[in-house]
C-alpha cells in the first residue's frame, strides 16, 4: 500500500514539474476557432482525451471476450452434462477413469 502512495506522489511531483516548465501560453487553432490556452494544460488534457478513448475502446473488447468466456463455458458445461452419464468407451478399463 505504501508503494503505491509513493508512485502516486512522484507521479504528481512529475506533473507539477511538467506544468510548471510548460507554463507558456499558445494558440490554439481549431477549425474556425481560436484559443489561448495554458502548453501543459493542453499537452495533459489531450493525453487524458486519449486515455478515455482507449478506456472505452477496452471495455468494449472486455466484454466481447467476457461473453465469449460466458458461451464456451455454457458448452463447456453442457458437455460435461451430456459425457457424465454416458457409458465408458469398450474395452476402457476403470482403472483409466481413476477408480
């Protein structure tokens, strides 16, 4: 827990640091549009618009493959159901099957 409170803080001290070399101000031109803005405020809020765009993107392949497991397990289980009550194989002994 500790090691994480550490990485956390020398994340933060890394931004402040970052924000505070990247202070100067820029214009931002955007179709038809103009800003001034802070260089590290936009250099961190286009990093953060990325990392939500892969979020969402992950989230939907984690689900896709969430309802995948979901499908193989309900075969996986259906057939062990229909294999349980079957009859060995002639000429397995039952000493193969563990008894």
């Amino acid at each position: 827990m500790l090691k994480r409170y550490i990485v956390i803080l020398l994340l933060s001290i890394l931004i402040v640091v970052f924000a505070i070399q990247n202070a100067d101000t820029v214009v931002i031109h955007l179709l038809m549009f103009k800003a001034n803005a802070s260089l590290s405020f936009i250099i961190i809020l286009t990093f953060f618009i990325g990392a939500l765009i892969t979020l969402v993107l992950a989230l939907q392949e984690i689900r896709r493959r969430n309802r995948r497991i979901s499908e193989l397990e309900d075969q996986l289980k259906e057939f062990n159901k229909e294999n349980s009550s079957a009859e060995p194989p002639p000429g397995e002994s039952l000493h193969k099957q563990g008894f």
